[in-house]
C-alpha cells in the first residue's frame, strides 16, 4: 500500500510538472508579440532593418512614442475609442441580459423561433451588411460621426446566446416564481434577481465586447476619417511615406494595447473568477 501511494504521489508531482512547463511555454509564446512590440518601438527605423533583428530594448521609445502620438492625432483616437468601446459594453451587456432572461425563463410566443433567427445571425459574414448598412448610416448624414459606430452595435446574438445560457442554469425558476409571489414586477425583479445572479456572466461578457469593440477595424475605417479615428483608424496613418516608419508604427500599436493591458490588470480577477464561477455552475 505504501508503495502504491508513493507512486501514486509521484505521477501527480510529474503530471503537476508537465503542466506547469506546458503552460510557461503557452504564457511565453502569448506574451513574446507583446514583447517584441515594445522592443521595435524603442528601436529606430533603420535597426530594424538589419539583419539579425535586434532582440532588446533600446532608448528611442519615448520619441517614437511621442511622434506616433503626434502623427497619429492619438489622443483623440484614445477618447474616441473610450467611448465607443465603453458605450457599445454597456448596451450589449445590459440588452444581452435582458434578452439572455427572457429566451431562458420566461414564457412567449414564438420564442423558440425568435432564439433561432436571432442565433443565425451569427451565422451571417459581417462583410455582407457592410453595403446595406453604409447606406442608412450616409442617408442619415452620420458619415465621420462616432454614432455610426456605436449604434449598429449596441447588442449582439452572441451576448444574448451567452446571457441565456448562463441564466438557464445559474437563475432558478424557483427564484423568479417566489419574486412573483412577492408581487415583485419586471423591472424590480430584473434588478434585485436576475441582474446579481447575472454578475459573473456579465463581467466576463464586458470583458469580450470592450476588447472586440476596441479593436473594430473593418466598419470604423470605412465611416470614420483620420480626422475622427479611433486608435485602428488612427494606426491606418502612422509611418506613411516611402520607406515606412517601423518602429513609429510599432510605438502607435503599443500605444492603442495599453489600455487594455490597464483594464485586465485592474479587472481580470473577477473576470477570471466570473468564468470559474460559471464553470462550476454550468
């Protein structure tokens, strides 16, 4: 007995190695891109174009930084962005919730064909409503206006697929019916019942719509101009000319990530534990 469990323990301790070296190696490979970023940026033009590339920091990181800031009318591109990423998490998170509830508790007509349809628009290649939709947004003369980057995307199927999936399992019926029982209505039920069981699902949605939001190219570069950017937008006008300005490019790029490092570092524990939570749950 005791030699099974010494090698019992043995097996756990090499398995508990194993996947501790997979996932430093899973770690580094994610982070070398982000690394490497910030080593092109702080190196100039022509170091880059050597061969070998260099594998340090340099000293050109502030200026490249400050010429990207400069070139690129970034700090603009920041408070756009900021807004149209915080506005967009918003609307999708609290819609999605909302919608994510009813497909998953509530009793209507046509629900199933309703969650179906709204399901196959995830089916449906953006590129296909890009025509369609840039003729309302120029018929409504919202053409260089951040409204018409916000508005087409203020909910999305997949926030309320999520929502409702989530809330099948985390949301008992039981809850809802004694809220009922309390003659709670809609709205006070939304707010003292669905919404705190919703919190975790909700935080890690947040996280997904701001980042996905943020990093929109596609629509934002065929509305907007470089004299309304967002920080894609913005990038599209770093290191113009000949011979491109690697490193400025490179210096931009860092510029348009911190941000959203800043938000993970400050809010990637509930985020984590909002999909652990909903693991265990699920």
């Amino acid at each position: 007995m005791a030699v099974n469990g010494s090698i019992a323990r043995r097996r756990r301790t090499s398995g508990g190695r194993i996947a501790h070296t997979v996932l430093i190696l899973i770690t580094v490979a994610s982070l070398f891109p982000l690394v490497w970023t910030a080593m092109a940026a702080s190196r100039t033009n022509t170091r880059l174009s050597q061969t070998p590339p260099p594998f340090w920091f340099g000293s050109e990181l502030p200026t490249n930084m400050g010429i990207a800031w400069s070139d690129a009318n970034m700090g603009m591109a920041l408070l756009n962005t900021t807004v149209v990423a915080g506005t967009v998490t918003v609307s999708t998170v609290l819609f999605s919730t909302i919608a994510g509830f009813a497909f998953a508790k509530l009793r209507f007509r046509l629900k199933n064909v309703l969650l179906m349809l709204t399901i196959a628009t995830m089916m449906v290649p953006p590129q296909l409503s890009v025509v369609p939709l840039f003729m309302v947004v120029a018929g409504l003369e919202w053409t260089n206006q951040l409204q018409a980057v916000i508005l087409p995307t203020l909910v999305s199927a997949f926030g309320v697929f999520f929502m409702r999936q989530y809330l099948i399992e985390a949301l008992p019926t039981e809850l809802i019916d004694a809220a009922r029982v309390d003659g709670a209505n809609s709205l006070r039920m939304l707010r003292h019942v669905v919404f705190p069981a919703s919190r975790p699902a909700m935080a890690v949605l947040a996280m997904l719509t701001f980042v996905q939001a943020w990093n929109d190219f596609l629509w934002p570069i065929i509305v907007l101009t470089q004299d309304t950017p967002t920080v894609q937008v913005a990038l599209t006008g770093l290191g113009r000319g000949y011979v491109p300005d690697e490193s400025v490019i490179m210096a931009g790029a860092l510029l348009g990530t911190l941000p959203l490092l800043l938000a993970f570092t400050l809010f990637g524990r509930q985020i984590v534990g909002g999909i652990m939570q909903g693991a265990v749950k699920g």
